[in-house]
C-alpha cells in the first residue's frame, strides 16, 4: 500500500527527530525514555530499591530507565499488550491490564509489597478522532488510578498519560479527590503537536476510585 502524504510527513518528522537520534545513539528503546527522564529529574520519582509497576511498557523505554535508577535492590513489574524484549531487572507480564487474570500476575509478583511508583504510558489504538482518542486514554487513566490507590504506599507516586480535551478537566479533579498533591507536567521530549500530557499524583487520601468521582463532580 502507498504511503499518504501524512504518513510521509510523519516518517520525516520521525526519523530527524532529536530524541529519536538519541535513544539509538544510547541504546534506548524508544525516544519516550527520555520523556520519564525528564520527568524524574525534576519530580525524583525513581530511587534505588523502589517498586514501580510499569503500564503500557512495550517496547520498554520507561522500564529501562527505571530499571536503572532502582537498581538490584529494587522491582520493575512491566504489563503491556504486546510482546516486550526481556530487560534486565524487568519482570514482564503480556496481557490487558483490565483483565482480572493479569491483575493477579501482578499481585503475584508484587508478593505483598507496596507499590512505591506506578507509571502509565499506557494509550489505545488511536483512531484520529478526538472525541474516542480521548475517552480511550481517560478510561486507561482510570484503570492505572484504580490499581494505585489499591497498591501505593503512603508516601507512593502515580504518573499517568492522559489527553488534553473532553474529560480532562474532570479527571484531573478526581485525581485530585484521591490525592494531596496533583501536577500536570508536559516535558521537553514530548512533541509539541501531541494533545498528551502527564498528571503527577502523591500522597493518596485513601479514597475509592468511585469516591473520587462523585465528590469530583461537584467540586468548583
């Protein structure tokens, strides 16, 4: 089939793009790796013997990074849909997220820990209309702020993709019921033009995800 002149456009924009030089001149996996570095040189999100769930992790950029910074004493559990590469350090589970059978591999793994770090890359299959791409990402969000408010601990963070446009506004504000602090961060290798955006969350109150919402929503 013959490339569209999007599809051009996207694969000049790609391959001259700077981070994606980067992540093969430094053995990166994806150009993202650098989106969470970013992050983390601000925020301090990763520290030596941490345990961070990695959601969305294929094809692994966030859970090299993290996998790094945690080192041996820590614990990297990965869950994504598609087949990932094993990384060293990285415990990899293929499958939905939302499915309770995957939830359980994860609880497995964990084996009673709290979760000091859970990270959400996690996206849908991205159809081009706004309205879906949107609904898809919130519905993702919600199922990563469900599984941190069961599995942080105290002092745990989350960090979530999400999608500027219809929803936002109310997912941020339940967020914000279920935590102390919420920032939104937009780092430098996430590309201009992407409606993508993070919320970072810290210090959950101990509220249910359905709590949230309904205080959420008549909040001003």
């Amino acid at each position: 089939m013959a490339r569209t002149k999007t599809s051009n456009a996207w694969l000049r924009e790609h391959v001259n793009d700077t981070y994606v030089k980067r992540a093969k001149a430094e053995g990166y996996r994806s150009r993202a790796a650098f989106k969470l570095m970013q992050m983390n040189e601000k925020d301090h999100l990763l520290r030596p013997g941490s345990v961070v769930v990695d959601l969305g992790a294929t094809p692994g950029g966030w859970s090299q990074v993290a996998a790094a910074s945690v080192g041996p004493s820590g614990k990297i559990i990965a869950v994504d849909l598609l087949e990932m590469e094993p990384l060293r350090g990285v415990e990899f589970i293929q499958g939905d997220f939302g499915d309770d059978a995957i939830l359980a591999e994860v609880m497995a793994k964990l084996g009673g820990r709290q979760v000091d770090l859970v990270l959400s890359d996690m996206a849908p299959n991205l159809t081009g209309i706004g309205a879906v791409d949107q609904a898809g990402v919130a519905g993702l969000a919600e199922l990563a702020l469900d599984f941190a408010l069961r599995f942080l601990s105290p002092k745990g963070a989350l960090l979530v993709k999400v999608f500027h446009g219809a929803g936002f506004d109310a997912l941020l504000k339940q967020m914000r019921q279920a935590f102390l602090e919420v920032a939104v961060r937009k780092p430098d290798a996430s590309r201009d033009r992407s409606p993508e955006t993070y919320l970072l969350a810290r210090g959950k109150r101990g509220v249910s995800t359905a709590d949230a919402a309904g205080a959420g929503t008549n909040r001003d």
